[in-house]
C-alpha cells in the first residue's frame, strides 16, 4: 500500500501510516470511498469534478461539469463541455463535427486550413496562436496510485486489486484491478466484457479500444474504427500500423501515393509492387515488403552481406 504522500510502505505499517481520512466528519477508508468536496463516494482513487466523483477513462471534467462517454485521457474542453479533437472542432464554445483532417475555425465555423504564417503544420500536434506554433496538449495527465492489499489465500481465491475473489465464479468479474458483482449488474458472466478496468455494457452499444497500457471505451458510431486507444472517422483518417495518418482530399489525391508511408511510389518494378500489396493486403503487409525492399537496397550498396549471412562491414574514409 502507499502512505497519504504516496510512498509505498509494508502493508503492515498501518499503526504508521493508518487508511483512516476524514471527509465531512466521517471517518473513511481510502482503499474503499473517494471524498470531493465533503461528500464521499463509493470506490478508491476516482478523480474528482467539484463534489462529484468519476473514472477518467469514461468522463472528462470541464469548469466543474461532467460529460460522459469521452475520455478526460484524450478530450479538450470547449466552456464547461468536454469533446474529442480528433473527431470535433470547438468554434465559438460551440462543438461541431469535423470534416477534414485539418479543419479550423473560422468564428463560429469550420474552414479546412493547415498553416501557421508560412509554417505548414499538423493541427492534432501543435495549436497556432499569433502566428506562433506551439505544441499541444490533449487532456491531462493523470496518475492515479494503485493500494494492494494481502489477502490469506484459500481455496480457489485471487486478488482483484485490493480484494479477494474467485475467479471461476459466475458472479464476479475483475477488470484490471476493479471487482464487479454481475448480479447485481444483472449481467450474465458469458456475456460480460472488460474494457480495462470498465465492465462494458450488453450488446454492441461501445467499442473499446487499446494500445499497451490503455484502453478506452467509445459509444460505436457508424463508419468510426479503433486506432490503438484513439476512435477516429475512418472517412477522415486512416491507420497504419497504430499511427493515424489524415486522408487526402480526392482532387489531391496522387495514385501512387501509399497511405501510411508518407512517400509517392516511382514506376518501377518494386514501387508498382507496393502498390498491388496495399491494395490486396493493408498497410501491415506492406510495411513487411518494403523492409524486405530496404535490406535488398542495402545489400546492393555492399552496406551488409546478406547473401551470406556473414558480419556486416563498413569502410572507413
């Protein structure tokens, strides 16, 4: 467990360091309640919006109000109301969906626009102020401190963060560390899912979505797919590999352009190959030939020998 300064101490130093807090004149458990504002909430290391408590990975926090079903890890706040940038603009404290790539505003309405003075520059990375580029930030970042607790162990019993169950049990469910009752969920075990540590609804409302280390839960919007953690309009952007790229207008569209790879194939031999394989077999394919296409360059320059597997040689000069 971790003191009140968040310094990990033995799980028996509690005469030391006691888990008692104060919240309101009542006393409390941290490794159980939540206390905002005086009032305490069920539930450890929730995040905190005024007197109300929530999960950052399924609300945001803006000026004290709370909006559900977006991220606090990847929204902004437009006023009190927070949205997601890669999928929305805020113009004029009013959010609108966004219809390309590198949309802006214009007052209260969107413009297609992706310079900066004379810097041409990636919105979803850098803001533009005055003229100057400057990076940007989605969301906050947050750490939360996680308690573990010594449970004796019998019979078929595991631990679920802080506490014990048994995990070959119908009723319960552990999302990475978070326990869940399914009956009083009303939920059936075959049919319950983990999006981290948020057990999804029934049926195909939400669509979670991960990369190492994060998972996120979205409402399942028509033509959206999951890019790692992100949930973006596949119509504005396309994935390769983990990494969202903005697809190109179609009157700018060059047809030996590869998605993904930031490059124009020439008309050779190899480069019309690259093409055939992203069209027949996606972005994970093609990168695996054009490694294959780099070590054959490489080997053609005598920079490596790997025809014959021997150690690699470089020339001094």
């Amino acid at each position: 467990q971790v003191n009140r300064f968040g310094i990990p101490v033995s799980a028996h130093a509690g005469k030391f360091y006691g888990r008692d807090h104060f919240c309101g004149g009542l006393k409390y458990d941290v490794l159980d309640y939540t206390s905002c504002d005086k009032v305490l909430h069920k539930g450890a290391g929730l995040s905190c919006c005024g007197n109300r408590a929530f999960n950052l990975t399924q609300a945001s926090c803006c000026e004290g109000r709370l909006t559900l079903n977006v991220s606090q890890l990847v929204s902004d706040c437009c006023g009190c109301r927070a949205y997601d940038p890669l999928n929305q603009l805020c113009c004029g404290s009013q959010i609108l969906t966004r219809t390309q790539p590198h949309s802006k505003c214009c007052g209260k309405g969107p413009y297609n626009g992706a310079s900066c003075g004379s810097q041409v520059y990636n919105p979803d990375i850098n803001i533009c102020c005055a003229g100057q580029l400057s990076n940007r930030v989605l969301g906050k970042n947050l750490i939360k401190y996680l308690s573990l607790h010594r449970h004796s162990r019998w019979g078929n019993k595991s631990c679920c963060g802080g506490k014990a169950y048994d995990p070959s049990s119908d009723q319960m469910k552990c999302c990475a560390g978070t326990l869940y009752n399914l009956q009083v969920q009303d939920r059936l075990s075959e049919e319950a899912q983990c999006c981290g540590t948020v057990l999804m609804e029934a049926g195909n409302n939400q669509t979670c979505c991960s990369a190492p280390g994060l998972d996120l839960l979205y409402p399942t919007q028509s033509g959206f797919t999951c890019c790692g953690h992100r949930y973006p309009n596949a119509s504005l952007w396309s994935c390769c590999a983990g990494v969202l790229h903005p697809r190109s207008e179609p009157h700018t569209t060059n047809k030996n352009m590869i998605p993904g790879f930031g490059m124009t194939t020439s008309s050779t031999t190899e480069g019309k190959v690259l093409l055939v394989i992203y069209g027949l077999l996606g972005c994970s394919a093609t990168i695996l030939f054009f490694n294959l296409f780099l070590e054959r360059v490489i080997t053609m320059l005598g920079l490596c020998d790997g025809a014959t597997g021997g150690e690699h040689t470089t020339k001094s000069g």
